[in-house]
C-alpha cells in the first residue's frame, strides 16, 4: 500500500474522534497550557497527563455507548431517570453562554491580532472586538446549517491536520533555537501557594474539556451512524476515539512546551484581554525566533481556536435539542429535531454576543468562570457516565471490565476531592 493509500484509508476512519480534538483543543491548550508553561516552565507536563489518564474512561464512555447501542449516552441517562436529563440540561443551559463567549473571544482576539483589525475603521477598541465575533459567529452559525455533520466532519480533518503539523514545527524549531529565558527563571509550581493552585484548577477544569464533551462525542458517532447507514464497531469507534483523546494530550504537551520555551523566565506578564494577549503571545514568538515563525504559530492558534468555536457552537444546541425530545417525547418529535437545533443554535448566539457586548473588559475573566465551572461540574458528569455504562441497559458484551470500574471510582475520587479542596480554598 502507498503511503497515500495508507494516509487516505487512515483518515478515512477518523471522524467523531477528530470532532472531540476540534473542541477540546482551544482555550485549555492554546491559552491554559501556554499559560502553565509560560508561568511555570516544565512543571505541570505531569498535570496534563494524569489528568488525561483521570478522565480517560469517562470520555470513552461516549463513543463506546454509541458503538454498543446504536443510541446516545443520553439515552443511558433517561433510562437511570428523567433527573439525569435534567440535570445535565440543566448545567448545560447555565455555562453555554459563558463558554460559547469566552471561546468566541479569545478566536476574535486572534483574529484582530493576526489581521491588524485593532483600529478598523478609528471605531473603539471594543465595539471592534464585538463586530468580528458577531460575524465569526454568523460565519461558523452559516457552515453549521448548510453541512452540519457531514461539512463539520470534512472541515475538521483538515483544521486538525494543519494544527498538529504546524504545532510540532513550532516546537522544533524553538528546541533548536532555544532563547533561553528558563536559565534566569525564578518561579517554580507550588502546592503551598493558593494562587498556584487556584490556576491549577482553572488549568485542569478545561483540560483536555469539560466532560459534558463526552456526550457531545456520543451524539456526533450517532450522527455519523446515521450519515453512514451503519453503525460503527465497537473496535472502529474506540480507535477514532483513542487517536482524537491521545492527539489532545499531545497537542496539550506542545502549547505547554511552546510557552515554556518561549515566555518563562522572560518577565513577561500576560494580558488579560482577548486581543493584547493574543499581540503578546505572536509578538514574544516572533521576537525569539524571528519573522519566520509568525505566520506558522499564527496558523496553528487561529485553526485551533476557530474549530473549537465551530464544535462547540454545533455541540450545545444539538444536545439541548436531543435532551428536549427524551423529555417530552410527545411534545418535540424526532422530525422536529432540526427545528430545534436551529432555535437554541440563534439562541446561544445571541446569549453569547449579549455576553461579549456588556463583559468584554476582561478575556481572562471569562476564561476562569467557564474553567471554575467546569472543574466543579466533573464528578457529577463522570457518575452520570459510569452509571449509563454500568447499567443493564448495556449489553453485557460490551460493558466495561471490573478494572475499568475501579479506575472510574478513582477517577471519581480524584475529581471529586479536586472540587471540594478548590471550593474550600
């Protein structure tokens, strides 16, 4: 087999599992882990994975439900309870706007960045930053309703692609042109400061994403089912799965090393707007290694950040539609589902542009209360999983393994005592 052929029948069998990369890879990692690098150089590498492994199986629990079922998680939700669709729908409607306006932000922040739209027009600085989002939204609200998954699919292999190529090339070259900032660093990761492990929490609730995503990977390998006419195997959908989950935690490495090798050490501090930090993380990579570098760490954070803008944006009003029709079955039929869609898709929009015209002052800001959130809302997602996956609604065949169930009460533990040392702090 060429290597064409081999790279064709590879990328063939990838699709929800490059969905997940495209919104999970964003605000965690071009900003949280170029943070985490630039403030404490190689320290939390080991945060990242074990974090990963903490999460793993609470995220493959929604592919494997599809693959073994042929439905949705959401329906191993509905079959423990109506409680347990509620209590999704209703964490899902209380972060969608905040997530939705500070993913939009940062990519606006680029956008402004990479285009030197700052002084369009002479008009104020923020009034500026809400028109691009308006437009980024429209633009990805407009590809969204004219392909949905079959477009969405397409256009993530792509993005994904040029990411990862472009991610690594960047950290080459820097191990190879290293500026050396590290040598005079000072500040090291300590779990005596409150303020180091405040950002830790912040780093990790969105690292590699919130575990709402695991649905939204549920609902898009049904998607896929459908678009096919077939349902995925067990054994296809685990190795799509697997190569979106361990391209994150690599990816997560990468923007981790970029920042490190770039910024720590340096005595820069960052910005906490959308568009300054942005100018500060292009101007500092510029500076250390010269022109040349720009338009390659401009490629990968404007395609990393405009994929997760694009998913998310498709995520959240598909699983509201999804979870309405198990709640009121009678009501919102599965025909009416693309109605739906729509409805909470100009909906979040608009919540999302309310968000950014009235609290733009501080990218930041927003970034912090949609990690917070996240961080807390862990446990009860990663119960809600396992649940679903333990039930007798699974076929026993394709019911995970007593070590499996170990490590979910770990993970579990590990989550749950997270949230209640960061809420005590």
């Amino acid at each position: 087999m060429s290597l064409n052929k081999f790279f064709s029948h590879f990328l063939s069998r990838l699709g929800p599992g490059l969905l997940y990369a495209g919104a999970a890879v964003g605000v965690s990692h071009l900003v949280q882990s170029t943070q985490a690098g630039g403030m404490f150089g190689f320290d939390l590498i080991i945060a990242v994975i074990i974090i990963h492994l903490i999460k793993y199986p609470f995220f493959e629990f929604g592919p494997r439900y599809t693959a073994a079922t042929g439905q949705n998680i959401l329906h191993g939700y509905l079959k423990l309870g109506k409680w347990a669709i509620w209590l999704y729908l209703l964490m899902t409607i209380s972060t969608m706007f905040i997530v939705q306006a500070a993913i939009t932000v940062v990519t606006t922040g680029l956008i402004t960045n990479i285009f030197g739209l700052e002084g369009l027009g002479g008009h104020d600085p923020q009034m500026v930053a809400f028109i691009i989002s308006s437009a980024l939204l429209l633009f990805s609200c407009t590809l969204l309703v004219s392909g949905h998954y079959v477009l969405l699919d397409k256009l993530m292999k792509i993005i994904i692609l040029v990411l990862t190529v472009t991610s690594v090339t960047a950290v080459i070259m820097l191990l190879f042109d290293n500026p050396g900032h590290h040598q005079t660093a000072t500040v090291f990761f300590s779990f005596s400061d409150t303020v180091h492990l405040v950002f830790l929490a912040t780093f990790l609730g969105w690292m590699p994403a919130p575990l709402d995503l695991s649905v939204w990977h549920s609902i898009w390998s049904q998607s896929k089912n459908e678009s096919d006419g077939k349902i995925t195997s067990m054994q296809a959908a685990l190795f799509d799965f697997r190569v979106g989950y361990i391209g994150t935690a690599f990816l997560a490495i990468c923007f981790l090393l970029l920042g490190a090798l770039v910024m720590y050490g340096s005595g820069e501090t960052f910005a906490a707007g959308g568009a300054a930090f942005a100018g500060q993380l292009m101007n500092m990579y510029e500076q250390a290694l010269g022109e040349w570098a720009y338009p390659i760490v401009a490629i990968a954070a404007l395609t990393t950040m405009f994929s997760t803008t694009l998913t998310v944006l498709d995520g959240f009003p598909r699983t509201i539609s999804i979870s309405l029709e198990l709640l009121f079955p009678h009501r919102i039929k599965h025909r009416d589902q693309e109605k739906t869609y729509l409805i909470w898709l100009f909906i979040i929009i608009t919540g999302a542009l309310f968000i950014i015209f009235f609290y733009l002052t501080s990218m930041r800001d927003m970034v912090k209360i949609a990690t917070v959130v996240a961080f807390v809302a862990a446990p009860i997602l990663a119960i809600l999983n396992m649940q679903a996956m333990f039930s007798n609604s699974m076929p026993e065949q394709h019911r995970p393994g007593k070590f499996m169930w170990i490590w979910c009460w770990l993970g579990v533990a590990a989550l749950s005592a997270c949230s209640i040392i960061y809420l005590l702090l």
